[in-house]
C-alpha cells in the first residue's frame, strides 16, 4: 500500500507549496541506517485558526555529536524529568538538596517505565497500550509493510506482532502481540489532561539513530495547543517537542507518565522534514474513540464520519450558520455552536469536527445548535462517511475464457494473494453479482471505496468452489 497527502510513505514523491508555505511532514525516514538521505513528501495546506488556546514554542533541546550520542541518550531522560520534578519541588518550598535527591529517585523510576513501553515498529516507533500487547503507532509507519510486523524493545527484544486494522485518513494504526508474559504499557490520558502550556516528554527513533543500539530518544517541551483541528489530524496536539522522521508513532507523555497521544507530522516553513518546534500528535481522545474500531478490524481500514452529504453550512461574522438543512431536522439559520462535543470556530474547523469520529453504519453525529432567540438545542444527525483518498486497489488482473471469466495473475503482496486466489481460478460471483464477463466485475465495484471489500465465490483447479473477501486498499 502506498499513502497520499502528507504521510506519503518511503519513496520521495513530487511535493507542491502549501497555503502559508506550511508544509505536513510525516517523522519517517527514508530508511533504516540511510540518516543523510530523507525523502520529501507533498506539502499539505497550512494549518487553520481555530482559536485554540496556544503557547509560544519554546525550544529546550538540541541534538548532540554522534560520538557523545550514548552518554547523551543514558542521561537525556533523567535530565529531562529531573529539570520537571526540581520544578515541581521549588514551587512545593522544598529545600534544593532534597529536591535534587527526590527528583532523581523520580525521574528515574518514571523514564523507566515510560522507556520500557516504546517500541521500534519499521522505520518508526509505536507504544505498548496493554500488558497483553496492543500497540499503537500510525498508519503510515505501517503502511506496505505487510500483516506480520516485528517490534522491537529498547534493549533489543524482539516480538511478532500483527495488525489488527488501520486508520489511513486518521494516521492510526493498532498492531497486536503474543508476549509471554505481561508487558510494560502505559494508559491513555483523559481529556481533562489535554491542557496546553503542560510539560511533555516524546519518545521516539529521530532519523533511525536508535537502531545502532536499540536506544530511543527522550525529548521534552510543552503542550502549544490542544484538540485542535489541522487538516485530516481533526483531534491534534500541537507541541514543541523536538520531534523528526523515525519520531512517528511514537508517544507523547505528560509528567505523570501519562499518553496524551502519538507524534505524527511536523510543520515546517522550509519543507525540510527536520524539527521547527511545530509538532502534531494525535490526540488520547481520538485515539480512544477509534480503539474498539481498529481492534475489531480484522486487518482492514476503518472509516472517518463526514458532514452529511446534503447539509450545507456558511460562515458569517457571529460564526457556522445552517444555510441547507438538507433534510435534517434543524432550521435554515440556526448557528452551529458544537460538534461531537467541541466548540465550532470556523467553516474550516466545523468541517473537521464532522470528520473526527469513527463512522459505522448506525453513527449519528451530535452537534449543538442555536437559533436566533437564543434557544439551544442538542440534536444527533446521521453521519456521512468520509472517502478514504486515492484509487481502490485489488491486486486481480482477469481474462475473459468464453463464457467464463478467469484470474490471469495475482500481484505479490496484495489483497487478492492474502486472501489465496490464485491464477486460473474462475470467478463465479462478486459481491452476491455473477460473473460473466468482466464488465460484472467492474459492475459490482462501481460503488466501492477504499475500506471496502469485495466477496467473490471463485472456482479453483480442482473444481471445489470456495468464498473470499478481498479488502480494497490504496494504491498511487
């Protein structure tokens, strides 16, 4: 599979300036060991205003030389906790002796185990959520990778973890492990954590340095903005972490040691995919919301929720207006004050809030409303899903035999081999349509979409007839 957009995965590909010159780069390298070379990705629009309450970055570390790199990533951590904790303790009128030794037993303790839930996953990073193996990491760390991954621990243990399902919009992704026995994790932290101006602390593998020794990076900053909408990140948090390719995926950690969400992009004025002190995670909240999802996913992508396809909003000066109800039980006029839950700001934003939810085919979307005396409202309205970019692939070429119509070859790797079609099987039905021709096929994919599945009831060699799913994924 290969991504669109900003999370484009690997290979370079031709980008083009985004609005602001802001361009959204995923914290990927290029490849393991391959530090100097990184690929470029397309730039996306620049981040919109939605009044999100923000600090001022405020930059509070550097890389160090190569040779002085083991050293740095033993001490990073306590450094970094210690500066938090000797904070802490002088505003609680602690003595600084008593401080320094208390913040070092803490600082030492929690690097420990904040250390001892990251993982190595392809050329980025992940977080163990459970003792029995669920990890997080994004979608495009993962993206052509394949089912079986690998995910290694600092120190150098390694075990076999498989993906359960994946967010391609969102950017996340949930992978699976058998461990032995119960592994370290850390929990989600609740939205009442999300406050901007908090100390943070991100992990990760900047330009694949860790893989030398399985040591990953310790970096700290503080929380710029909270639940903000930035393009197809729709519950994001902005930090100033340094954050660089080889860092996606990885978590962002509070002071108690809690994930306030995953790193995911960087934006940059020079399109350089380095550190500007502009990071974006994807927020615990959304991370929360999607779980359930991508747990019962079975190696699939699941869908966003989208603004119902009939229903047209404005912008005037006092905020988002109704100007089409398009069938929905609310008037022409009213202003829409929330959605999902957050307060609406802009057109831009309001777009994004109907897009923050994990869609199925029951999903309402809850939004507030108020009419010009001033009544407000709560109503929930059927959720549109929104269209996963780029073009459904299969991995099936077909050749007409007659009346018959017959695979002729399967790509390696695709959704047609996983699912164990193999050439020269004829294809009986597709999706509950026989199959004749080929135009049937392509008939009963018209209305198909990435995410979506195609069941074909296939024929083999041996003249035993069987059913398949084949998942329709991305391709360029």
């Amino acid at each position: 599979m290969v991504g669109t957009g900003a999370r484009a995965r690997g290979r370079a590909v031709p980008g083009a300036k985004a609005r602001g010159h802001e361009g959204a780069r995923p914290l990927r390298p290029r490849a393991a060991g391959a530090l100097g070379t990184l690929a470029s990705a397309p730039a996306a629009r620049g981040p919109r205003r939605e009044g999100a309450a923000c600090t001022s970055p405020l930059p509070l570390a550097t890389s160090q030389p190569r040779n002085r790199a083991t050293a740095y990533r033993t001490l990073a951590p306590l450094i970094a906790l210690g500066i938090l904790a000797l904070s802490a303790a002088a505003s609680a009128g602690e003595s600084i002796p008593v401080a320094v030794a208390k913040s070092r037993e803490e600082a030492r303790a929690l690097a420990t185990r904040l250390l001892a839930a990251y993982v190595f996953i392809a050329n980025g990073s992940g977080v163990v959520i459970s003792p029995d193996g669920l990890v997080l990491t994004n979608h495009h760390v993962i993206e052509g990778e394949g089912a079986d991954l690998d995910i290694r621990f600092a120190g150098g243990a390694v075990l076999k973890a498989k993906l359960l399902g994946s967010d391609p919009v969102g950017d996340i992704a949930v992978l699976k492990a058998e461990p032995k026995k119960p592994l370290p994790y850390v929990d989600l932290a609740p939205a009442e954590a999300l406050i901007a101006g908090i100390p943070v602390l991100a992990v990760g593998d900047p330009f694949g340095l860790g893989d030398f020794d399985t040591t990953p990076s310790l970096s700290q900053g503080v929380l710029s903005c909270a639940r903000i909408v930035r393009e197809d990140y729709t519950d994001a948090l902005q930090l100033d972490a340094p954050v660089n390719p080889g860092n996606s995926g990885g978590p962002l950690f509070d002071r108690a040691g809690r994930l306030l969400g995953i790193n995911g992009q960087i934006r940059t004025l020079s399109g350089m995919r380095i550190n500007s002190g502009v990071g974006l995670a994807i927020a615990s909240t959304q991370l929360a919301a999607f779980l359930p999802h991508l747990r019962a996913a079975k190696g699939r992508y699941v869908h966003h929720t989208a603004k119902p396809k009939d229903l047209g909003l404005e912008q005037r000066p006092d905020g988002v207006h109704v100007a089409d109800a398009g069938g929905l039980a609310l008037a022409v006029g009213v202003r829409v004050v929330a959605i999902a839950g957050r307060p609406v700001t802009s057109l831009p934003n309001a777009i994004g809030l109907f897009e923050s939810l994990p869609w199925s085919a029951t999903a309402v979307i809850p939004i507030t409303v108020a009419a010009t005396d001033g009544t407000v409202r709560d109503v929930a309205i059927p959720a549109g899903r929104k269209t996963i970019p780029g073009r459904p692939y299969h991995g099936l070429v077909v050749i007409q035999r007659g009346e018959l119509v017959a695979v002729e070859s399967v790509d390696d790797k695709s959704p047609a081999a996983e699912a164990g079609i193999g050439k020269d099987d004829i294809l009986l039905s597709a999706n509950g349509r026989p199959v004749t021709r080929k135009l049937d096929l392509l008939k009963a994919m018209v209305k198909l979409e990435i995410g979506d599945a195609l069941t074909l009831k296939l024929k083999g060699a041996d003249g035993k007839e069987r059913e398949v799913v084949v998942p329709l994924v991305q391709r360029d």
